[in-house]
C-alpha cells in the first residue's frame, strides 16, 4: 500500500529561490514585538520576534532568498521560524529567477506544508511530463499544475513554458541540457519534487501510462483525477464553499423551473392510493437535516449499530465473471441497501467519533462485512480538526456526535469505468447519503450532509495515498437537540469551508 504523505524534509535550498509573501497579505510588526499577519480583514498573530527578524519584515515583500536563511545557524533561528509559521499559514509563495520582464517562476503551495524541496536529476537520468500536467491561462497568467502536485508553478517566462513542452517526449538530461532554453536543473527539481516530472525507471521505455507512479495510478484518467482534488478540499488552493462568486455578475436562478408552454395536466386533487400516507411517505416527509445534536443525551452504541446495519451493511456476496463475456477475470460483489453504479460498492463509511455512549471517541472503520467497527490510530489534532471543520461547515453550535466520512476506493470503479468513473461515484455517495438520512429518520435520530471534505487530512490520518481511496462525502449523526415548540425549520445550510 502507498503511504501518503511525504515528510518534508528540508534540502539545502536553491541559490535563485525566495520567500514571499501572497500579495493580499501584510506584515504589521506590533511595539512588543509581536508580528500579526493581515489578511482579508483577518489578523493572525505570528508570535514575537526579535529586532533583527523585524528589520528583515519588508524583505519578504519582494522576496528573501531562502539561501540567505541556513537552518541550524543561530543568528537565522527566528527569520526561519517566521518563515515556517507564515508557510504553515498558506501565506508564502516562491519565486525563482527574474528577467526584465518580471519573475520567471513563482510556485504557489497547494497543500498546507508545502516547502520547495529541489529532487536531485542526474546527467544520465531520463525525465518525462507527467500525463497529469497542464498548462492553461489563469487571468493573465500561465500556470502550470497538476492534481498530483503540492505547488502550481506560475511560469511569466515564455521561454521556460517552451522548454517544458518538449519534455512530453522523454529526455535524458545530459542531452536535454545541451538545448537552447533548457530551463536549468533548480526548476526541474522542484518540478519533479511536485510530480509535474517524473524519472523513467531503467527498462522503461515510453514514458507513457504504466512508467508513471504505480498500477493505482494507472487506473486514473486526466480529467477524473482533477475532478477530485479540485472539488475537494486539502490538495488545492482555490477558494472554496458557499462563496456567491457570481452574485454581482447576475441574479440567482429561480428555485422553480419556469413552467414549460402548453396545456398542463393538472393532478392536484387525484385521489390518494390509501386514505394514510404509507410509511415510506411519511419517512420521507419527515425527513430533515439536523445540525444541531442533545449532547446530554448522545447517541449510543445500539442505535449507531442499528443505523449502520440498516444503511450500508454487506446483505449479499457472489463472484462472477466480468460482463465482456470472453471469459475475462472473475469480480467478486458485495450487495448492500443502497443501489451502486455497476453493483461496484467502491464507497466505505470511517466514523470519526466525539460522543456515542459505550463507545470511545476515535476514529473508526465500519466494515460493512462483518458489521464491526474498526478503530484506526489518529492524531488527536487531526481527529478534533476534521470535526471542528464539519461543525463549522454546517454552522452547527458544537461538534456532531458522530462524523460519518464517505470514502471511495476509487481503482473499484476505474477498473471498469473510463471516463465516467469519478461521476459514478459522485452518483453513489448522492444515493448513499439519501440513505444515511433516511435510516437516520426512521430511527429518530437526526443527520446533515456535508459538501466540503478534505483529502489530505484523510490521507494522513488513515495512511492511504488521495489517488487511492480519500473521502468523497460526509455526514454529521447524533440524537437531534429537540426543537422548541412551534419553531420554523429554515434551510440553515451553511456549507462553509475554511480557507
Ligand atoms: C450533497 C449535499 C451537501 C450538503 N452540504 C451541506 C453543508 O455542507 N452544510 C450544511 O449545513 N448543509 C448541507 N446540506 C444539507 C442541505 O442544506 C439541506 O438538505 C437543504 O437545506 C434542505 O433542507 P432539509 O434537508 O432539512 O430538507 C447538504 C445536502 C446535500 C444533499
């Protein structure tokens, strides 16, 4: 199994490389020393430093060279702890070299701990462009990114975007070097730290599909794995959530379709197939989203059970062969109470726990075979974050009891699937999220969907590469807090997301 997350260990870094900070960021050095960062009407405090790391404070307008700060020297402590801190923040990018014409490369962190780290190239290593690298227009920019990446490079130097190009046919860099424009071993590295470059291994011969990465991520298209990292938090740097963007550009569209011409059916007043709604009616006219949970009186263990056992437990398992009908492999399935695209079942449920009696807060996999929770060893921190960010992704006034993360493994589906792999399993977590509501209303308790998830944090908490199997969906469970008599249940969505 892959492992996730790189440690960033930090190399000797480049002669032509520096820190600066984002233009919408602002350093205010405070008379204590104290040094608060100042961005989007947010002041963050960065803790207090010495005169000598204040007086450096504008260097990091233009950019300090990172050379200039050497890990270990006592004199460069404070600047390199600075530095850290304002990195850990998201508010650092990188520039290396400049022209006349401005800066030639500026890396923009997609991850949270992104740090330039140069990958060493040598004179008879073969280096080709990842199949998941693209270069596009962002404003009046080019970048160059890749949902693999922890930086996107914005390239403001012709030249160098030429010289990458000719990487989409693998070259070995004692005589790529040899080329005019060829854009220096410094980008290189860093691009190949970024997986926008990758190393043919000996005996590889095309640098194409099965060369890159491993048989996981060869199962993975382009556009499919884009998809993912951007419509998800934690491997990508965009603004994210319920942000209205487009409120300035044009009015909402209406909540009703505009009825279509012609002469409509009207069925208002049909007579009802019973005289008592059936069950599954008013299942489903009683179902709500609740965000706000009676910690006095949390779920328990029982009902967590009977909730799981209803929702997502295996009820059925067979093998067979695939459908091509030419005697391909044999599949095995695994049935459950939800439908699932191509009976794939690619979806696990991972249960983050606050507060469930008789069960101790953690985080846990359900194994929908044996109907049995599965605890897995996290960080105290990263458990805590993940159900503050669903807290506050639902506008809610405490933790959920439970955070129930949908996880997809995704090679089940792309296995079959080109193409339509990644919706298929946006179709299944819709379907499956349906079902947590309504298994959560019929044993009254109460649930919310959340939009927003982050991939990296799930990475490092359960060890699993993004590419992999990552989150696609969440869902806060708990008992309902009861609603005063007679109050108005609002829309109250927030699907917020921090950033
Ligand atoms: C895919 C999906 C994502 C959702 N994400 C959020 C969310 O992030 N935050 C939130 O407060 N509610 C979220 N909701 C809940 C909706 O806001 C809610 O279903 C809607 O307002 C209708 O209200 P009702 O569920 O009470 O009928 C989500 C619902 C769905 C189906």
């Amino acid at each position: 199994m892959a492992t996730a997350t790189k440690t960033r260990k930090r190399t000797a870094p480049a002669p032509m490389l520096a820190a600066r900070l984002n233009a919408h960021v602002a350093l205010e050095a405070q008379a204590d020393g104290n040094v608060v960062a100042r961005f989007n009407g947010y002041g963050q405090s960065l803790g207090k430093f010495g005169a000598a790391t204040i007086k450096r404070l504008g260097e990091l307008r233009d950019g300090l060279p990172l050379a200039s700060v050497r890990r270990g020297r006592a004199a460069d402590k404070e600047i390199d702890l600075l530095l850290q801190r304002l990195a850990r923040s998201g508010l650092l990018e990188y520039r290396l070299g400049r022209t006349r014409g401005g800066d030639q490369v500026v890396i923009e962190p997609q991850v949270a701990d992104y740090w330039p780290q140069i990958a060493k190239i040598a004179s008879n290593d073969t280096i080709a462009l990842s199949r998941f690298a693209y270069l596009r227009r962002r404003g009046k920019e080019m970048v160059l990114e890749s949902p693999r990446a922890d930086g996107l490079f914005r390239i403001g130097d012709p030249r160098i975007a030429a010289a990458l190009t000719t990487l989409s046919h693998p070259q070995k860099i004692s005589r790529y070097r040899k080329e005019r424009g060829f854009p220096g071993l410094e980008l290189l590295g860093l691009l190949m730290d970024c997986q926008i470059l990758f190393k043919l291994k000996p005996g590889d011969a095309d640098g194409l599909r099965p060369s890159e990465g491993d048989p996981n991520l060869a199962l993975w298209d382009f556009h499919d794995l884009l998809f993912h990292t951007h419509s998800t938090e934690g491997r990508q740097a965009n603004p994210l959530g319920g942000l209205y963007s487009y409120s300035d550009l044009m009015p909402p569209l209406p909540a009703v379709r505009s009825p279509w011409p012609g002469q409509a059916i009207a069925m208002e007043g049909s007579p009802a197939p019973a005289d008592l709604p059936p069950p599954f009616t008013s299942l489903l006219d009683a179902r709500h989203s609740i965000r706000d949970f009676d910690d006095e009186h949390p779920i328990t263990l029982a009902e967590l059970a009977a909730f799981l056992q209803t929702a997502a437990r295996v009820r059925k398992k067979w093998t067979s062969r695939d459908d091509t009908g030419d005697g391909g492999p044999e599949v095995s399935y695994a049935s459950r109470p939800y439908p699932s695209g191509g009976a794939a079942y690619e979806l696990e449920v991972y249960l983050a726990v606050d507060k469930c009696e008789e069960l101790a807060r953690g985080f846990y996999h359900y194994d929908a075979d044996r109907h049995a929770l599965t605890p897995i060893d996290v960080r105290a921190q990263d458990l805590e974050a993940q159900l503050c960010d669903a807290e506050f992704a639902i506008g809610a006034s405490g933790l959920p009891q439970i955070l129930i993360v949908i996880a997809a493994r995704f090679g089940r589906v792309s296995w079959k699937y080109s193409s339509v792999a990644y919706s298929l399993i946006l179709k299944d977590v819709g379907v499956l999220t349906q079902t947590l509501y309504l298994a959560a209303t019929d044993l009254g308790l109460g649930g919310c969907a959340i939009g927003t998830n982050n991939i990296d944090r799930f990475a490092r908490m359960t060890g699993l590469d993004f590419s992999i199997e990552g989150p696609v969906g969440q869902f806060a469970l708990g008992r309902g807090r009861p609603e005063p008599d007679g109050a108005e249940r609002g829309s109250g969505q927030a699907h917020r997301s921090r950033r």
